[in-house]
C-alpha cells in the first residue's frame, strides 16, 4: 500500500484511536476492525449506444455490519480503486456509528468518467452494476446512496431495475436511498449533506467564540454537496469569497452571489465565465485568505504542501478524506479547527437513515420534519465531539474517531465470537 493513499489515510487515523482504546478493548477485537468483512471486483460488460460492449471494473466493499446493514455511496470517477473504496467504507463504519444510526459501513466505486458517459450510457451503466450487483444489495446487507459522480437520478435507476427483477412495483424495504421523491426518496435529501456542513460550521465557529455572520468562506467543489454548503453558508450570512471545482476556480473578495453562480452554472455546466468573479487557480484558492475553508470535493486535497499556508481558521471538511495525516498535525500546530468529515459531513447518511425508515415503515415525513432532526442530530452531536475533545485534550477529528470506534467496538463485544 502506498502511503499517500486514502486507504494509508484511514487506517492511521484507525490505528491512532486503536491506540487510545487499548486499555478499553481485547487487542484482537480491536484487529478485527482494521480489515473488511468483503472486498468485491465486479466486471461489467453492458452495450453502450453505439451497440458496443465495452467492459467497466467495478468494486463493493463491506467493511462492518456490526452496527446493521452496511451503508455507503456509490462513487464513479475515472481513478477510484477498491483501496479507495475500501478506505471510504471503513470511514462510514465510523460516521455512521458516530452520527447514531443502525448501520455499518460499505462503499462501491464504479469505474469510468461519469461526465463523459451519455445519459444514456450512465443509465445502461448504473442498470448493469446493480444487475451484477444484485446479491450485495439489500435493506439487511448493503444500501447504496450517491457519491461522487452518481446522483439522485441514478438512484431512480437503481430501484427500478431491482423492482423490475422481482417482478414488482416497488421493493418492501428499502434498497437505495437518495433517490427522488416520486419513487420513496425523502426531501432534503439531496440538500442534507451540505446543509449539514452549515450547521457543523455554524457550531464549530461559536465554539471558537465568533459567529457565522459576516465571516468569509472558500468552498472546493460545486457539485451536490459544495455548492449545497456554499449557498445555505451564504443564506447564513457567509460571504462566500472564492468557489472551485476541478476545472478551476473564482475569486471575488466583496463574496461571490451563490444563488446566481448557482444559475449560471445549471445553464452552462461550468463555473469559467462567470461575469461576478475573477478566474483562480483551484489549488491556489485553498491557500488564499478566508475565516473558513470547506473541501467538498476529492481526498488528499491539503497536505503537507500546502497546509503550512492554509489561512482559514476553520477546516470543515465536506468532503471524504481531504486532509491527509500529516496536514492534520500542520493545521493542529497552526490551531486551525477541523471538524472531520465523518462529523461534518453525516448529515447525508442521517437524511439516509430518516429514507429508510421511511420507506421501511410506509410513512411520509415533511421538509420540515426532516431538517429539523438533522439540525438537532448535528448540533447534538458536535457538542458531543466538542466536549470530548476539551475534556481529553484531543482534536476533534481524534474525539470523533474515539466515539465511533468505541460503539464499532462495543457492539462487535455484545455479539460475541462465534463463529
Ligand atoms: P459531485 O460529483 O456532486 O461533485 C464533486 C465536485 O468536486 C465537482 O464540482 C467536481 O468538479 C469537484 N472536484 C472534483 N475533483 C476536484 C479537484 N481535484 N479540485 C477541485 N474540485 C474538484 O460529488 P459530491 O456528492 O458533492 O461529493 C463531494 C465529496 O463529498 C466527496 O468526497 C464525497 O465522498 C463526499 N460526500 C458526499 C456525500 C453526498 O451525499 N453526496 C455525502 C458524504 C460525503
């Protein structure tokens, strides 16, 4: 394994609390949790438009069902391997443990470009993963949702070809969530990861003794959580400076008006152009003066690099791994707070959780209803982590890590051994 990879990533900060647990736990149930239950490749070999077969890898992995059924997204980009699905898997073991919700964690990765493929393609994609994928997928085994490159519509997708395998209308459980509406999906769901990001950031700046009001934000990634994060930061009174994706960045010191950025990119599908704000470079952008940087896009964004010249106060981290081991300990020296993703960025796995109760009890929940549990769930838990780490002097991302890997560990102890 190289060592700059997200799976180095999570197994040193696994390894860290390990270590702070040892007293607490039997040495080989603390083992137990640094593999996975399963590692999966899954060759896909759909016909795409233009009447060719043409063969996609494909990865799922469940790294622990202690909790229930494991939860995770479904990543499609052109470079995610299964140590990287791996890795993310392990993380929402813990996120899930830590956001209070009965499930472990899994992930899946889809290998290819999702911005390249047709809709059409995508589709015949998706179809062909979850045709293959069919016996890991289950409201007992494993319950995909979006990640990156993956979305709502893809979700849709998912069901359906479940549903039209068994032959029936709908699925008596829930197989999928993040799916729209119309087919069992929950509101807010889409909004939920970043608006979760807001109300983290929003208590992580009280506790630094400031408010949210009138501070500046940088926001990496404009895709279902960035620019989720950016817009309610803004609602909030952010002033929201600079704004990058993949392709590049803007910058407008005065703040950016997200709303219109918003429009402006669901016109054109990209940010370039936009007549409210210079071009930047997207990696120079984290290292330019703000209050708070939010990553929420890809993983190993800060590192030792550029974390020395991170200007920001506040790190919330949106995005699944995008501070590497070493940046952590830079930015602890720096005293720059970091609320770690499996925090941060739960409120998608707890929206999740609210679809499939929904769905498993054949109710109805309101916007309302399902944005006020996510605020009092993240709040909640926040001054958990907060406290934890005041009292034990320990970074957040170290508290939260601490909680997590405690209940993992506390639920592996209450099944016992066999077989
Ligand atoms: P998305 O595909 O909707 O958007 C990704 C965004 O990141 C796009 O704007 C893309 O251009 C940008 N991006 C990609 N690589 C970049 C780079 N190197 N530099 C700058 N920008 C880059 O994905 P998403 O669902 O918003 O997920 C973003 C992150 O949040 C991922 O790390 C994902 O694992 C994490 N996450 C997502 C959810 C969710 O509910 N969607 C939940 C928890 C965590």
């Amino acid at each position: 394994m190289s060592e700059n990879t997200l799976l180095a990533h999570a197994m040193a900060n696994y390894n860290r609390t390990a270590a702070l647990l040892k007293g607490e736990f039997a040495e080989d149930l603390l083992d137990k949790m640094h593999q996975p239950q399963e590692r999966s490749e899954l060759i896909l070999s759909p016909q795409l438009a233009d009447g060719k077969s043409r063969v996609f890898h494909a990865f799922i992995v469940h790294h622990s069902s202690a909790l229930g059924p494991c939860k995770g997204g479904i990543r499609m980009t052109a470079g995610v391997t299964l140590d990287d699905v791996n890795a993310l898997a392990m993380e929402m073991t813990w996120k899930c443990a830590l956001i209070g919700v009965p499930f472990g964690g899994g992930k899946s990765g889809i290998v290819a470009d999702a911005e390249s493929l047709s809709s059409y393609d995508k589709e015949t994609l998706i179809r062909s993963f979850t045709r293959n994928a069919q016996r890991h997928i289950h409201p007992l085994i494993y319950v995909p949702a979006p990640d990156m490159g993956t979305n709502e519509r893809d979700m849709g997708h998912i069901k359906d070809t479940i549903t039209y395998s068994l032959g029936h209308a709908t699925t008596q459980g829930c197989y999928v969530t993040g799916k729209p509406v119309i087919l069992g999906g929950i509101p807010g769901r889409r909004e939920a990861t970043g608006r979760g990001v807001a109300i983290a950031t929003a208590a992580a700046m009280v506790a630094l003794g400031g408010k949210l009001a009138g501070a500046t934000a940088i926001v990496q990634g404009f895709g279902n959580v960035g620019s989720v994060a950016a817009l309610l930061l803004a609602e909030r009174g952010v002033r929201v400076v600079g704004i990058a994706d993949a392709r590049g960045g803007l910058h407008n010191p005065d703040g950016i008006d997200v709303a219109a950025l918003a429009a402006y990119f669901a016109k054109q599908r990209k940010l370039a152009g936009f007549p409210g704000a210079r071009a930047v470079d997207g990696q120079e952008l984290l290292t330019m003066p703000c209050d708070i940087l939010v990553p929420a896009a890809a993983g190993n964004q800060i590192t030792k690099d550029n974390a020395a010249r991170i200007q920001a106060k506040l790190v919330a981290e949106g995005a699944n791994g995008p501070t590497t081991p070493e940046a952590d300990a830079i930015l602890e020296k720096k005293g720059v707070l970091v609320i770690p993703d499996i925090l941060c960025n739960a409120g998608g796995v707890f929206v999740s959780y609210l679809e499939f109760t929904q769905e498993t009890q054949q109710e109805q929940m309101t916007l309302a209803d399902v944005n006020t549990r996510l605020e009092q769930r993240m709040k909640d838990r926040f001054a958990q982590v907060h406290e934890l780490a005041r009292e034990r002097k320990l970074s957040l991302r170290q508290a939260a890590m601490l909680l997590a890997v405690r209940r993992v560990a506390q639920a592996l102890e209450a099944r016992g051994n066999l077989p």
